[in-house]
C-alpha cells in the first residue's frame, strides 16, 4: 500500500481528517503510529524517512542527547 491510500483509508475511517492532503495525513499517523508501517510498501516508507527518523529503531530508544 502506498502512504496516499493510507491517508485515504485514514480518511474513510475519520471523516474530520478530510481537509489534510492524503500524503501528508499517511505521514502524520504513520510517524505517530510507527505499528502501521509494516501494511506500507518499502519504497514508499523511504520517501519519508531520514536517517536521523530510523536511528532509534537501529539503536534503541536509549539514545542520550549530547551535553
């Protein structure tokens, strides 16, 4: 599925979103609810992810600010 029929299906499911571009909305809850990124196609999540987005999947949530 891509992040545009995800904010669709978003959308469908909650009408008040109506007014949020379908992209933008399919970022918004899959940043908010990262369990939702598994039904996104790899290559559509790479459209929004950064480096600084996927390190504390790689490292863990432990991560410490610097000084």
């Amino acid at each position: 599925m891509t992040i545009v029929d995800f904010g669709r299906k978003v959308k469908k499911k909650y009408p008040v979103y109506e007014d949020i571009d379908d992209f933008e909305l399919g970022v918004q809850v899959l940043k908010k609810y990262p369990v939702y990124r598994d039904l996104i196609d790899k290559e559509e999540i790479s459209k929004i992810e950064t480096p600084i987005d996927i390190l504390p999947f790689i490292v863990g949530p432990e991560i410490k600010k610097p000084p």
